[in-house]
C-alpha cells in the first residue's frame, strides 16, 4: 500500500525594501601607489595667520578681517601672542571619561566598501558549505573588490582570458611582477569571484518561480525487521504531521555572528559540526501504535523536476528544498562539507541590508593620566622610538596607509565631545575661579573674549540671542586624543563657523575643503562609495567617515591641511567640510560661533535641511525674531544682516499665505510655538522645526506641515486644515521698520 501526499512550496526571492544601489565611481588601487607601494601626496598648505596684541583683543572684529582670504581655504591656523597662554584648569586627578573605539581602515568610505564586498563574498562561499580565505600575493592582501571591478570594466572574465589581459590587470592593481602576478590572479578570480559573478548576473533570469511537488510513499514494515540501512537512498520520517527540520541542524547561518572576527581577514571559516544535508538521513521512530507506519519523503529537484540521482540532490538548510548539484546556477561537483543553502537563500541572506556604521564605547574608563601612559606606550611601539621624536610627516603617511588598507588592524581610542558641563572646561572659568578671586592672572582669562566659554556669547554673536544651553554649539566640548584618533569629514550644524583650541599635547593635523566645494565635495563622496550612502544616506551627518584627499585632489576638489601646534586655534568657515588626525596624546576645546555675517548663511543652510528632510538644532526663525524683539541691543553689524534675513521672510510668508488661502483654508488659530518642544513642531514633511506659521488638520490635530508642504499633510479636503500663525503679517511691518532704522547706519557706512 502506498499512499501519495502532494506538499506545495512557495519559492520566491524576498525584494529588498530599497531600489537598486547605483554603480559608483571605481577608485584604482594603482593611482594611490608608487612602484607598488602606496604613497599620500600631501595637500597645499591651510594659512596661518599672527595677530598683533591689538588685533587680537576682539576675536571676531580679527576673524571678519581675514575672512575674505581664510574662507577660500575652509580653514585656517591663527597663532596667539606669545604672551597669551592660559592656564589648563581640568582637575586630572578627577578627569574622566570614556573613549570612542576606532578601526581605523573601517572609518575611510572605500575602503569600507572593499570590506563590505568581502563579508559579501564570503557569506556567498560560507552559505554554499564552502570556507573562504583572503589571497595574499606579493606578501599583502589581494583587494578583492578592486580585482572584481577592474575585471569587469576590461570586459568580464571570459574576455579578459580571451585577450590576454591579466598582465594588464595585475598594472592596475599595482603589482610589480605583473606576469606571474596576472597569472595567480586569475586563479584567484576564477575559484572565488567568477563563480560569485555568474550567480549575480543570472539570478534574476535563472530563480524557479514554479515551485516542484514532494513526494511521500507510505510503506508497511515490521519492527523487528527494520533497518535505517535499508533505506540509504531515501529521506525517512516516521511522523507525517512533522514537517519542521530536525534540531540537528543550524537555523542561523553563523556569519551573523561571526562577522566582528571575519573583518581581521584571515580565516571565515565557520567550522560547522553538522553536516550538508542530501537526499538521505536517518529515520525517526513513530509513536503511533503497531503496525509501523514509515513514510519515505522522495525528493524531486525544483529546477528539473526529477527525482533521479537522489545521491547528488542537496537538501537546503534555510528553506528545507531540493536541488540537482548539476542544476544550480553555479554547479557543484562535490557535496559541501558544511551545511549548505539554495540559490535562493543566498540572494535572500545577500540582499539583507548593512547595518548602520557607528562608533562603539571602550569597555574602561580612563583618567587623563591612564589614556597618556596608553596613548604614548602604542606610538612609541609602533613606530619603535619615542613618540616625541616622530617626524609629523611620518605619521601622515602612515596613518593613509593604514586607513586605505583592507588587512589594516590598527584600532585607535578618541575621547571625543566631552561635555565641559559634565566635565569642567580647559580654560578658566567662574567656577575655577572660586577662592582665588583675587587671583587676576586667573581673573583675565575668566573673561577674556578666546576662552571657548565667552566667543559663542560675544555681543556681536548671534548666539548671544540663544537662551538654550545648546551643547557643542553654545557649550564647547572637549577632545583627548592619541595618535591615529581621527574626527571624520563633516560640517557644522546650521553651517555655523567653529574654534578649536589645542591646550597641549602633540599636535592635531587637519584637512579643510572651502564652503563653497561643498556640493563638489559630497558628490565625490556619493560617487566613490555610492552602497554606503545607499544604506545610511545621512552618512555625511554621522560623523564616522573619511576619504583619502588625494581621492578628491584627483577629483579636482580643493582641498588644504595644517598642523595645529599646542596653544593655537583653528578656525573653520561656514560649510567647510574639515576631518584630520592626532599625532598623539592631546587635549583639545572646541565649541562654534555666529557673527552677523553667518545669519543669511544660516537661512541658506535650513532651506538645505528642508531638502533632505534633515532635523534642524534651532529653529531659525525663532532666532531672527528673538533678535528683532531685542533690536534696541543690536550693534548696526548685525542690525543689518537681520533686517535683510527679515525682509525674506516675510515676502516668502505673503507668497505662502496667499497660495494657502486660495487653497481654500478659511480657519487660523494664534499659537506661541515657542512654548512647545521642538519634537511637537515639526514639519511631518521635511522636518522643518516650525515657528512663524504652521498648518494643521482636523484629522489630526497634532500633525504639522510648513507652508512649503501643506498639501501633503494629508488627503482630506482644505476646508478641514487649519492655519496657525505666530505673527500676522500687519505686525511683521513695524518690525522691519524699526530693525530697519537700527540698520541704517551700516548702510550709511
């Protein structure tokens, strides 16, 4: 008696949720090297510049008069008289924190990229049972991802075998021998990427859609006469309501967890016990009374349809399918040692996205003196001499070395944005001036226009207008470095301008870009590593990003470095992209500012955020309007700056309000905006933090849009949205006169 029991199966490839990551700009391993060995060329040098004592009594009167050179460089050095040196007030004793954990080859976006593509690869190998090993020729690490690509702009693997250009190939990943480099790295592309490359291109032509029925046959046998061996070429189970795979096997595919140890770039191997499952393994018992019942799964291949050569039919962890060795997309010869999943798994497991790149915290924490001896323990080792003694052009090149290389191990530890609220600032304050009033050396400092605690608050700041505590923005933080700690490529927030002090230590090596590169800038960092961007598109906010300079001096970017010296400032202009390195064991404030110039910059840059739908700090009309209602306070300067920033905004509300209206929104509501917290008002659209006007809807009170996006509030009718103002228009009239009539005498000027 044999009994037939269809089991349907749905196969399909799980879509990912975003569209397709665009092809990106290659970056050819050969352009960063020299004789095969990989060279940095250092960047033009960033201005320094040396106020006299009167010039430097008003930090932004001095900055306002460099400007018009300084901003061309995004950034520039300024050295203090010599007889300005104030004194470093942290209690070290007490001073502690915990720094950032950096893998430096991780933090450069190529090669990221590079590292991506090879968890990529191995988790394709690892999937298919197979284990897979980085290559080494000429006794550094094949780069993978460059012989992937260089491959396939010459044409692919079969035209390039077929026109000889493997020589040509080993050129352009900078191998010296390039004929027995070229040979080996053929083998290297045939075994590991050609296969890898094959399955991408015929995936989505070559998937089975049509799912291939199972097959049970139900056979009466004695107990006392049976035997698993009798059934080698046959799937058994006892139970036919059990359908679930047996615990013998692995559920997750180990690289989930194993990737931490995969990026040292050694072995992946995953080292499973169990075994890849074929067409036959042991039987299970039933518990149902005598007679015996045992039903034989025989399994057909979802490709072919036969359920011939069951020794050569694979069975798949994940989906628990059958295949033909011979008709998968890239046929199998052997079984695979380890467990083993179908095609359809792989692309599945390899369309998962990447997570999020970030910084993870240091398991201790460190007083200053700790992270010195550790900080001056790992330069003195890895350079082999005192860290003192190493040449600052040494260190450069060697930490671009570093960064650009995939088997780099190098991991640095920065105490980055060290809240001097929390913490106590370098330079003297009020509150280290407690029991030493009568100290005036102390006293000078306390007050002095370049301690970080005053710049921000100046009268000619705008900041000054700012009630809020706004950390690093208003409030500086401070920066304990070691040798190799990196701050990656960003700009300000709002697009302010910002200062940085070093106190002492070795010295902090920048890069800056002017802001008027900006765009040039970030379109380079989206072409040449367009899969990161893909995934985080906010990349560049993060803060965990650098690009080799050299990468965008060939793009024709400008882009300029300096070292900052112990008791020297840095100052970078509005959106100045700027990244660098410490050379060792530092200690550095920062904090940023806004003189009258920056207020239409500020605008510029909210109407950015607005674009890309980013989260603004402050809101900038709430700011223009605080310094209206103080108008009596401003000096002509920034008298001038707000009434022209003003008079804009009321055109772009009148504009906004008509169109509003003729929409059809009849009813308005006053609302002090102000009195909400940022969170509550925001544009549900681009995320605008709202305060002159807003509009709501009756569906849903506390959904937000500007007057740029009402219409995509939501679907209901205008006669259900409702208007919210903070002024009307009439009362924005007397403001523009009266800043207008402070503002005069700047003009007059």
């Amino acid at each position: 008696m044999s009994v037939k029991r269809d089991i349907k199966c749905k196969l399909e490839i799980d879509e990912p949720n975003q569209k397709e990551c665009p092809e990106g700009k290659f970056i050819d391993p050969v352009s960063l090297m020299e004789k095969g060995k990989f060279i940095f060329n250092v960047p033009p040098e960033a201005p320094v510049f040396e106020p006299t004592a009167e010039e430097f009594k008003d930090p932004l009167k001095y900055i306002d008069k460099i400007r018009s050179v300084a901003q061309e460089y995004g950034i520039c050095r300024i050295r203090p008289p010599s007889n300005w040196r104030p004194p470093f007030c942290i209690d070290v004793d007490k001073f502690k924190f915990t720094p950032r954990i950096q893998k430096l080859n991780e933090l450069d976006a190529s090669t990221r990229v590079k590292l991506n593509f090879l968890e990529k690869i191995a988790k394709y190998w690892q999937l298919q049972g197979i284990s897979f090993k980085i290559p080494v020729l000429e006794q550094r690490v094949v780069d993978l991802y460059s012989l992937y690509k260089i491959v396939e702009f010459e044409g692919g693997y079969n035209e390039v075998c077929l026109k000889k250009k493997w020589e040509k190939v080993a050129s352009h990943m900078g191998y010296v021998c390039k004929k027995s480099s070229g040979t080996v790295l053929k083998s290297h592309h045939e075994k590991w990427l050609n296969p890898y490359s094959l399955f991408h291109t015929t995936i989505k032509d070559k998937i089975y859609k049509k799912p291939i029925k199972k097959q049970r046959k139900v056979l009466y046998i004695k107990e006392e006469n049976f035997s698993v061996s009798n059934l080698t070429t046959k799937r058994t189970r006892f139970n036919p309501d059990d359908d679930s795979d047996s615990d013998d096997y692995t559920k997750d595919p180990p690289y989930l967890t194993e990737h931490k140890k995969f990026k040292k770039l050694q072995f992946f191997d995953p080292g499973f016990s169990s075994k890849c499952k074929i067409g036959h393994l042991k039987s299970k018992r039933s518990q149902r009374s005598k007679p015996a019942v045992n039903y034989v799964e025989k399994y057909y291949c979802q490709k072919c349809g036969s359920g011939k050569s069951e020794n050569t039919i694979l069975i798949c962890e994940g989906c628990n399918l059958s295949f033909h060795m011979q008709c998968l997309i890239i046929p199998l010869t052997t079984v695979p040692k380890n467990t083993w999943r179908c095609d359809k798994c792989v692309i599945n497991e390899l369309n998962k996205p990447s997570d999020s790149f970030g910084f993870e915290l240091a398991q201790r924490q460190y007083t200053l003196q700790q992270f010195g001896e550790m900080a001056d323990q790992f330069k003195s080792k890895y350079f082999n001499m005192a860290g003192h003694l190493v040449p600052t052009d040494v260190v450069e090149q060697e930490y671009w070395k570093i960064v650009s290389s995939i088997d780099s191990t190098v991991i640095a530890e920065y105490g980055a944005d060290l809240n001097t609220m929390d913490h106590g600032s370098g330079f003297p304050t009020s509150l280290a001036l407690s029991g030493n009033e009568d100290n005036t050396f102390y006293k000078s400092y306390v007050e002095d226009q370049w301690n970080l605690n005053n710049t921000p608050i100046l009268k000619d700041s705008v900041f000054n207008f700012i009630d809020a505590d706004l950390s690093g923005i208003k409030i500086p933080w401070m920066y304990v470095g070691m040798c190799f700690s990196t701050f990656c490529w960003h700009n300000e927030d709002h697009w302010c301008y910002s200062i940085n002090y070093l106190h002492w230590g070795e010295p902090k090596t920048w890069y800056g870009i002017p802001g008027a590169s900006a765009e040039a800038f970030e379109e380079v960092m989206k072409e040449t590593a367009p899969e990161l961007f893909h995934s985080q598109p906010d990349l560049l906010h993060q803060l965990v990003t650098i690009l080799n300079p050299n990468i965008l001096m060939k793009a024709n970017v400008p882009i300029y470095r300096t070292d900052q010296k112990a008791g020297e400032f840095v100052v970078t202009f509005p959106r100045s992209y700027h990244t660098g390195f410490n050379q060792g064991f530092n200690f550095a404030e920062a904090v940023n500012f806004a003189p009258a110039d920056w207020i239409s910059i500020g605008r510029e840059c909210v109407n950015y955020y607005s674009s890309i739908k980013r989260i603004c700090v402050f809101s900038h009309d709430e700011l223009l309007l605080k310094i209206v209602n103080s108008c009596d306070n401003l000096t002509s300067k920034i008298a001038k700056q707000v009434y022209a920033d003003l008079n804009n905004m009321v055109k772009f509300e009148k504009v906004q309000r008509k169109a509003l209206l003729n929409w059809g929104v009849t009813e308005a509501d006053f609302v002090e905006f102000e009195h909400q917290v940022d969170d509550l008002r925001q544009c549900i659209v681009c995320n605008t933090t709202l305060f002159v006007s807003a509009v709501s809807c009756l569906c849903d009170k506390k959904r937000l849009a500007c007057l740029r996006h009402f219409k995509q509030l939501c679907d209901c009718p205008a006669q259900m949205h409702v208007f919210k103002y903070r002024y009307t228009i009439e009362e924005f009239l007397p403001l523009l006169r009266k800043v207008k009539a402070k503002a005069k005498k700047a003009y007059d000027d």
